[in-house]
C-alpha cells in the first residue's frame, strides 16, 4: 500500500481542525448554562487546570451529547498528535500505512481496514456469556 504523503496528511490534518473547532463551539453551546457556569468556576479557581482535567470534569458530569463530542474531540486531539510525532497513518496493529482513502473517509482512524474488519469480527462473534 502507498505510504500518504505530506501534502494529504496536511489536508487531513485541515479536516480535523476545522473539526475540533466547530466542535468545541457547537459543545459550548449544547452546555447548559449551569455547567458552563461550574466550568468557569474550575478555571477561575485554580489556573492552571489544563483543559485535559476540565474535559475530565465536564465527562464525570451525565452529559451524554457532550460527553460523545469530548470523546471525539479527544480523537482528533490524538489524531493531530500522531501527526506531530510522524506515527499518523501507521496501523496501531500491525504497524503497516493505513490507506487515504481510509483517512479521508475516517481521519481520525488509528487501524487499517484489514485490522479494523478483524477486530470487528472478533468482537461481533464473541458469544455474549464470555464476556
Ligand atoms: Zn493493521
């Protein structure tokens, strides 16, 4: 398979920005006023809480749309981190280049197609009283 190059990683790594923004700003805005309220407490109190720790507040807290976003937000944190270290586009599995058009469609994928199927296989013919 192809290794991507340069030029399609810094496309992705476009997409994925993009992404993070809206994200965040569509989450501030799905917060209720209340949580937004406690948030600004946590930042206000101690300064230098990273944005890590108050994610991990705001996850404690039952919110689940904004739980689901911070999840996501954190995939593409990953994403744009394996992009600094030069491991993007590698298979976690079995370390071979994940394909474009597997990037393209699932940016922030972490497996190629052929260790994601398995994995998908694996799990999906597990009898459920194994577990
Ligand atoms: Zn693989």
């Amino acid at each position: 398979m192809t290794k991507i190059t340069k030029q399609q990683i810094d496309v992705l790594q476009k997409i994925m920005e993009l992404e993070l923004e809206s994200l965040v700003d569509e989450t501030q805005q799905e917060m209720d006023p209340q949580l937004k309220a406690s948030i600004n407490e946590i930042n206000g109190g101690a300064a230098d809480v990273d944005d890590e720790a108050v994610a991990d507040t705001i996850v404690d807290v039952d919110n689940a749309i904004i739980g689901m976003h911070l999840q996501k937000a954190r995939d593409l944190n990953t994403a744009l981190d394996r992009i600094q270290t030069g491991t993007y586009g590698i298979c976690i599995d079995c370390g071979d280049d994940i394909s474009f058009e597997r990037l393209t469609a699932y940016p922030t994928a972490k497996r190629c197609i052929i260790c994601q199927s398995r994995r998908e296989k694996t799990r999906a013919n597990r009898p459920a009283s194994t577990i």
